[in-house]
C-alpha cells in the first residue's frame, strides 16, 4: 500500500519538527499495516473517525493532538493524506 500527500499535508510535514513528524509516520505505518493485514479500518485501534458534512467519504485519525484527514482508494490500494493540522485549525 503506497501513502500519498497531498500539497497541504506535505508543506505541513516539511514545517514540523522531527519529532511531529515522526508521530505521523508511525500512525501511518500502523495504519498501512493493519489495512494491509486486515483490509479494513482499524476505527477502534487508532481512533479513527469517519467525517461528515464537507468532508464525507473522508476519515480522521488523531495523532495526539494532531488530526491527520485521509481517503483510503481501495482499487489502487492509496492511502491519500490531504491534511494534517492541529484539531482546533484542521476542519476549518
């Protein structure tokens, strides 16, 4: 499974410091492994959320007090990273 940002997650990435940046490897590195083993969403594991509203077909998942939005495309097994931010900046 291949993890891809988008522009917005990745300047967020670039800015951060090295130990943000490696609490969100290493929720995506969870996250990459259970779907991969699993073929599903591991929601309870990793305090993941489905979004609604603007964000529909869209998940959460929290990394402190981080959120990080992403879109799993199944068919050509993506995980795409649109957003990362903090939970008071993220869904505005």
């Amino acid at each position: 499974m291949v993890v891809r940002f988008h522009k917005q997650a990745l300047k967020f990435l670039q800015k951060s410091n090295t130990e943000i940046a490696e609490v969100i490897r290493e929720k995506l590195n969870q996250l990459d492994t259970v779907f991969s083993a699993q073929s599903i969403l591991p929601f309870t594991e990793l305090s993941i959320k489905a979004m609604k509203g603007d964000w529909a077909g869209y998940y959460r998942l929290r990394a402190g007090d981080l959120r990080i939005i992403f879109k799993v495309d199944e068919t050509l097994e993506n995980i795409d990273v649109y957003k990362i931010g903090s939970r008071g900046d993220i869904y505005k």
